[in-house]
C-alpha cells in the first residue's frame, strides 16, 4: 500500500489539487486557531491552508513522496508544518496536545478503525474540535460506476453515521450528516460522492 501512494503522490499533478477539502475550508475559519493535527496528510492541501489561517500546524502520513510534496506546497506558501512519516498506531503525539483534529478522506482498515480513532481521541483537549468527512459506505457503488471518484475497495473501511456516534461518543454532535455531493480534487476525487461529515467538540 505504501508503494501505491508513493506512486500516486510522485505524479506531475498534485493526487488531490493543491486547494484544500471544501468542508475544511468551510469549517476551520469559524474555529479559533491553535495546534490542529492532520492524520494522512498526503501531500499537504489541508495542513498548508491550515498554517495559513495561522494555525500550528501537525501532520503525518506514512508515504515519504507526499511529506517531499507537502514540504514543497508549504514552501510555495511561505508557511511552515510539522510534518512526520510514520504508519497508523505508530505516531506518537502527547495526550491532550491539540486543539483540533482534521481529517479527509481518512480510511482506516476494519481492524485498527475503532483503535485509531481513540488514539486520535486522546490527542484532542477537551473543549476541542474534529472536523471529519470521508466517505459513506453507499459511496462504494458510486466507485464502482465511476472509479474516478476514488475511495477505498473496501465498504467495510467507509463510514456510517451510526459509526461516528459510537466511536465519538464523548462528542458534543455540531454537525452530523450523510449526504451526496460532486468532488473536483485533483485527479483522484472526481465526480458524485456520498459523503459523511462530521464536526464535533470533546466534552470536557
């Protein structure tokens, strides 16, 4: 899997453009800057727009191309990150650390899905914020019509609005919702999607 990103992030192009995810540029401005982690961060869209809002900017990935890519996109932005190569259950960031979490399109296997989220869970301050959207489990027959529109093979690595509540428990509920939308990111997110998004606060 490492090979495969590798690979997409060493295209001409940028996978997934170089403008940040529509939610996040969307949601972050009405949050209050501060220190924000960005898990698989690929090549950096979110993380550099992020920084330059003013945030103190985290992010990891394990794809060594997309770090050498985000560096650049910040460079080109005239912004820093705090950028780490490292595979899930693997970072190691300190408890209670950020202010925000933000993740796009983040797609974890069955197996360490439920783990990974609580990982992420214990980096945020209570009082602090996850701005969430990935795709639904439905969106895997939008894919198979239209690969173009990308997303992982596997529906069971997709989301349900009952998965987000449960994982996301101690979450006050901003906003929850599971809905279609078109995606123009780059070349790998092209075309109608079905989405859930998610913006919570970590009761205290």
């Amino acid at each position: 899997m490492k090979d495969f990103w590798d690979d997409r992030y060493s295209q001409e192009q940028f996978a997934y453009g170089e403008a940040p995810n529509n939610f996040i540029k969307e949601q972050l401005p009405l949050l209050i800057p501060g220190k924000i982690l960005f898990p698989a961060e690929g090549e950096g869209r979110n993380a550099v727009y992020a920084a330059q809002l003013g945030w103190n900017v985290s992010a990891f990935d394990f794809s060594f191309k997309g770090k050498e890519r985000a560096k650049q996109l910040a460079a080109s932005k005239q912004v820093c990150i705090d950028y780490r190569v490292c595979s899930f259950m693997e970072e190691d960031y300190q408890p209670a650390e950020f202010d925000a979490l933000g993740l796009t399109f983040v797609h974890f296997t069955p197996n360490i899905k439920s783990a990974m989220h609580q990982r992420l869970n214990s980096y945020l301050k209570p009082g602090g914020h996850i701005v969430f959207e990935a795709f639904s489990k439905e969106h895997r027959e939008l894919n198979k019509v239209n690969p173009a529109v990308g997303g992982p093979p596997d529906a069971e690595m997709m989301y349900s609005l009952e998965e987000i509540e449960h994982d996301f428990a101690n979450y006050e509920v901003l906003l929850l919702e599971k809905k279609l939308t078109h995606l123009e990111e780059g070349f790998g997110h092209v075309g109608e999607s079905s989405v859930i998004r998610f913006v919570g606060k970590k009761m205290r």
